[in-house]
C-alpha cells in the first residue's frame, strides 16, 4: 500500500441508519487481517461481491449490516466509495478470526424486494427511475426520507432517458432485479463499437446494463467512458485469460405459461366442397403442449446454442388486431310477456377492444323488457391480419360461453373454426399451444373472424367489454425478453493489473502491448466484466481489471453448469401447468 494510501469502512444497520466507520488506526482501529479481499465492481459500477476477514468485536459488522469500503490518498485526500455491500456472512464474537462476505444490492437485495406498482407508459430511463422511486416509498428499505433511504434516489446522469417508449408495466409482485433483467432491459438495444487488434472495428449489440453502485446510487443505460491501459506505464502487469465458451445462446425458444384447459376446444375442419361438410375434432390439449415462439438472438458462427425461456401469460407482451367491422346481436333472449323485442345499445368506440388498455370499453345495454340475454359479437378482419396467437378477452358483469376463431385457405371449401367453450379468462387471455396454432396456420388466407358469445348477468345494468382481440406476441418484446439472454465467446480475453484503488470503472478498455524494446505491437479495446479492488500479500493495493471475460474459464464453466440446472427444473414446472 502507497505511504499516504488509506482505507475505511462505514457500516450502517439492515435500516439503514449509520452504525460507525472503523478506519487505520485510531480509537476505533480498522483490524483486518490482510485487509479488503477482492471487492468485485462491474464495469457499470454496479458491486458484486466483497470478503474480508479480522477482528469481529471491534468490527462491530452484524447480519444484514450495509458495509461501504471507502479509500483516499492521503490525510486531506476526499474519501471515495469503492465499494457498497450487504454482509450475508459475519465473524462471530467468539472467534478472534471472523470471515465476511458482502453483496451487492442487484445481487442480492434487489432478489428480495418487490415491485408493488404499475409502471405507467414513458420514456425507459424514466421508467427505471420510477421503480427505484416506488421502491423507496414502499418503506420495503426503510421509512423512505426518514430511516435511509439505503438507495440513494436515482437521478438522470446515473439513469438518464434513453430515447425510446417503454409500455406501461404492472409489476404483479416480480422482484426489481427479475422484472429489469427479464421485462425492460431487453427494450432498448444499441450497438458498440470495439477495435480489433488488427485495427479493423466491430459492432455489437448491446443491452442496457444497471446496478447499484459503490455510492448506493441505482444506474440503468449504456455508461460512458474508456479506460485507457498501457503496457509501458509502471506498476502495469497485462495476461491472458482462457476463453470460456460454456455458455453458448444463439437462439431462444419463449414457451408460455398455459391459460386453456383439456377438454375445452374443438377445431371445425371443412376441406369438401358442400361448406355444410364440417368434421368436429376435439382436441387434446393435454398433448398438445404450449405457446412457443422463436427469437434468433445472436449469429451462429460457433454453432446453433438453443435456451427455452418460460413467459408468463401477461397481456403486456401481446397486442391486439383491430377488427374492421364489429356487430353486436342477441343471440338467445328471455322477454316478459307483452314485450316487443329490440335491439340492445351499444355505445363506446369498438377500436378500444384492441388497444390493450384496462380503462377503456364499450358497454351494451339491454333492450327493455329483457330479462336474460346472450350476446353474439362478430368481429371481422383484413386478409393481413397476421396468424394469432390467441384471444384476448375482459368481460365485467357478464359470463364468456364460447370463443370461435374462423379463417380460410381462400378456397371455398377449406375452412377452420377453432371453437372454446367457457373458457377460463382469469387473466383475460387464452393462448393457443402450437399445435392448435397450426391447424389455423394453412387456412388463415381470408374469411378472418373471431365469434364469441357471452350471457349478460343483470340486465338492468350495463355489459361492459373492455377487450375482444385476436391477439400475437410483440416482435420487439419477445426480442426484449430473449436478447439479452444472448452468449458468445469473446476471443483472446485479458486480465491487467494496475496500481493502487484509483481506477474509476469504466465500460470498456483500450490495451496497449508493447515489445520488449517499448514498440507498440498491437492496440485493441474490450468489455470491461469485472474490477476487482484487492490487497497483496505484501499489504499492497491494487486493481484487476477483466476484460472480456469476468471470471476463469473453469469457474465460469462450473457456473454455468449449475445455473443451467436451475433453469430446466423451472422450465418443467412451466411445461407441467
């Protein structure tokens, strides 16, 4: 460690209110024994993960305590956080030797804490910014203004606008750290441009990264800047890293939870000339498997790498066709004796039946004198309406009886009605599986149209239909979800060394390499995975910076190896729905 380097920390309780700092000498004396063990940092900024080990009594760190390891250059020198962690493991009082280990907020209590509101439509920095928000005023880290807040409220440089509409999002309970990693990272997409070491560039795309950083502050977007690394500078130490190609993902397959139950559809075919010819299928839908769709997320330059990903049925990531006409008829109807029947009224634009949006409906009131009625309404669509995916369909003071989806080949007799009884519309959607997609699949040229009846519940008040869709998964949601889950292997990844803690993260690095004469032989620039902030045997501070690859090959490998496990066990519990 430099003469005039120091390091300190602050510890502050599970609340957030500050406990004590414990510095270099002094009354309260900072006892470690060798100091703060790779404190690992992204590139971002966001922490990872902390260890250390000393003396658990004067440390004073308990369960849960937030640690922040803050370093300066000298006596007069400003403190600067390098790092911020919850402690998950502490040293007990009866040891003279505890071992500590922290993590990062997005590692570990961002897992824990959930999103409790819906995120209105805006710009997608601003959304982020609105769910740390909410987070902090939903007292989930402590009284938000009065205890804490233990995040620091986000602000535009560390979370700026990026430029794109992000739809409104109900959080339904996710944790913060899925619903940003699994619904609104994957919404915006840029490419960044790397230089090769044979001076030729190359673009990738890249997703927003985020975090918590060493100030508690949250970050979202694309960060700046570009650590600059030479070989010839002192104290500089450049090796290569072996090239991990474990996690290999070119392609992913979304697979939908289930929304209709066996023995609810029959398919209507018609491949005669007489259109009075129909065949009844019912269809097994216990074999028939789930809604999958498929999203090329990465080139295949090292060979197909397939991942299946589970999706809820949220309504959110479909949208709805609007239908050309819409006609509203009675169907079945019960009159008192003496009543002339009539038509009911309908009122309310019939393009709101597709816009997605919970607030807005048409209503059908009753003709007068009826006392129980069942609606017909047919909603007819262009030839270019594209191949469904499934309805959607949100009734309020009435029951859903059948759903029909109709189309043809464009030959007279080559029809296909898909037909649901009662459905079960808890979340206001039934989705088809593959196989009853495909049965539309050769026959949805023309004679578009989706059919439902639904019995009105009390007459006396208005039936209110606030949506009535075909429905398909959004090409740019899809892709929000599936592309960030993308792997490639970058080739010939480096680790280097630099002097002391005065290395701010950064998102990418420029290395130079020099031949022992101090020729430059190549310049190229890299992701930054990782800085770590460590402590020599010789008590010596120094930074590592990965780049390209954020850990060994062989621990990346075993990682993955078990991530992967985690993800078939979820994957079979969505399959088994």
């Amino acid at each position: 460690m430099g003469l005039t380097d120091e390091y300190r920390l602050e510890v502050l309780s599970p609340e957030g209110t500050f406990k004590h700092f414990r510095e270099l000498g002094g009354v309260n004396e900072l006892r470690l024994d060798g100091g703060p063990r790779r404190m690992e940092v992204r590139g971002n900024g966001d922490c990872r993960e902390g260890t250390f080990e000393g003396d658990p009594v004067t440390l004073g760190i308990g369960p849960r305590d937030i640690v922040s390891v803050q370093y300066r250059t000298g006596p007069q020198g400003v403190w600067r956080n390098r790092y911020a962690g919850v402690a998950l493991v502490s040293g007990s009082a009866d040891s003279e030797i505890g071992r500590y280990k922290l993590q990062g907020f997005r590692m570990k209590r961002l897992t824990e804490l959930e999103v409790r509101g819906t995120l209105p439509e805006m710009d997608l920095g601003a959304q982020v910014r609105e769910l740390f928000n909410q987070l902090n005023a939903s007292g989930q880290l402590g009284l938000d203004g009065q205890i804490g807040p233990l995040l620091i409220r986000p602000d535009e440089p560390g979370i700026p606008d990026l430029g794109i509409t992000s739809a409104a999002i109900d959080g339904n309970f996710w944790s913060v750290a899925k619903l940003i990693d699994e619904r609104l990272k994957g919404r915006s997409r840029r490419s960044q441009t790397y230089l090769n070491a044979d001076g030729s560039t190359e673009n990738r795309d890249e997703n927003p990264d985020w975090g918590v950083n060493a100030d508690r502050r949250p970050v979202f977007g694309y960060p700046a800047g570009l650590l600059e690394v030479d070989e010839a500078d002192e104290g500089v130490e450049i090796d290569g890293l072996d090239v991990d190609s474990t996690a290999l993902v070119t392609d992913v397959r979304l697979i939908w939870a289930r929304t209709l139950q066996a023995g609810a559809v029959s398919s209507l075919l018609n491949t005669a000339a007489n259109p009075r010819d129909f065949v009844e299928v019912a269809e097994n839908l216990s074999k028939a498997g789930p809604l999958t769709r498929e999203v090329s997320v990465a080139p295949r330059t090292y060979g197909q790498a397939w991942r299946s990903v589970g999706v809820p049925a949220n309504a959110e990531l479909f949208v709805g066709v609007e239908a050309t006409t819409v006609t509203v008829s009675i169907a079945v109807a019960i009159y008192a004796d003496g009543t002339t029947p009539e038509q009911p009224t309908v009122t309310g634009d019939s393009a709101v039946l597709s816009d997605g949006l919970p607030g807005t409906a048409i209503e059908i009131s009753a003709p007068p004198g009826a006392a129980g009625l069942v609606y017909s309404l047919e909603l007819d669509h262009l030839d270019s309406a594209p191949l469904p995916d499934g309805v959607a369909l949100i009734v309020d003071g009435g029951a859903v009886r059948t759903v029909t989806v109709a189309g043809r080949s464009g030959d007279a007799g080559d029809n296909v009605s898909i037909r649901i009884d009662r459905p079960a519309l808890g979340n206001g959607l039934a989705l088809f599986p593959d196989w009853l997609r495909g049965r539309l699949a050769g026959r949805w040229n023309t004679s578009k149209r989706l059919i439902f009846r639904v019995e009105h519940a009390n007459p006396n008040m208005p039936l209110r239909i606030s949506a009535a869709a075909l429905i398909y998964a959004d090409p740019d949601l899809m892709l929000a979800v599936a592309g960030p889950l993308a792997r490639l292997p970058i080739q010939n990844p480096v680790t280097v060394r630099l002097p002391g803690w005065e290395t701010d993260p950064a998102p990418k690095v420029r290395i130079t390499r020099r031949s022992l004469s101090g020729a430059v032989t190549l310049v190229r620039e890299l992701p930054v995975d990782l800085i770590v902030y460590d402590v020599d045997e010789d008590g010596e501070l120094y930074t590592e910076v990965r780049c390209g690859q954020s850990d060994d090959a062989e621990k990346l490998s075993f990682a993955t190896a078990i991530t992967s496990k985690d993800q078939a066990a979820t994957l079979d519990a969505v399959r088994a729905v």
